[in-house]
C-alpha cells in the first residue's frame, strides 16, 4: 500500500568548501530547510536551469525556508531572514553549494511508503 502524504519541508546537510591562505579547503556544514516542491515543481525548475532562465539564486528563493547552525562572527545563532540569507549567500561558493545539497537530496530522498 502506497500513502500519498507529504511533509511541507526538510532539513539537509550543506557543505560549503571555503579556500584558505594556504591552498586548502576549509569545510563548514549547517543544514538547510528546503520546502518540498512537486514533480511538476521540479521539472519546471529544471527546465529553467537548463536554458538560463533560472539562476543559483533563483532556485534558493523558490526552494530555503531555514536553516540550523548559521550563526555570526561570535559565534551566536542567527535567525533565517532575508537579509541574514542575503549576507550567507554574498559568501562564495554558498550559494553554489546549497543549490548542489538541494539537488542531492533530491537524488537521495527517502520514498515515502
């Protein structure tokens, strides 16, 4: 028996690769609360990537409603609002990598049975 039920949104792990002064990589992880979108949702979403009409941050407004283990220079936990995802997204390679953890866990969601 197959269940048609849904849950409005997710968490998923995001790993932002950030360069060093010495040529490595410094890995920092929080989790982003993707809502979840419908298939039709998600072709259209697609669609629009692949011919441009959809870029990176596009698909973080369409998709980021949250976020845990964001926090300022201090170390305090910051609250997801449109100016603080504005300041998170001004770093690169943010938004690069939310929309590559939003896309694998599309890949990788569990089926609902």
């Amino acid at each position: 028996m197959i269940k048609i039920a849904t849950l409005p949104s997710y968490f998923h792990p995001v790993k932002v690769e950030f360069p060093t002064d010495d040529g490595k990589k410094k890995i920092v992880e929080f989790q982003a609360q993707f809502k979840r979108l419908t298939q039709d949702e998600i072709q259209e979403q697609q669609d629009a990537l692949a011919d441009g009409t959809l870029s990176d941050r596009g698909v973080i407004n369409q998709v980021m409603i949250g976020w845990r283990g964001v926090a300022d220079e201090a170390g305090t936990p910051v609250d997801f609002t449109e100016s603080n995802l504005a300041s998170l997204l001004s770093m690169f390679p943010t938004q690069p990598s939310i929309v590559r953890a939003y896309f694998d866990s599309l890949k990788h969601a569990p089926k609902k049975i």
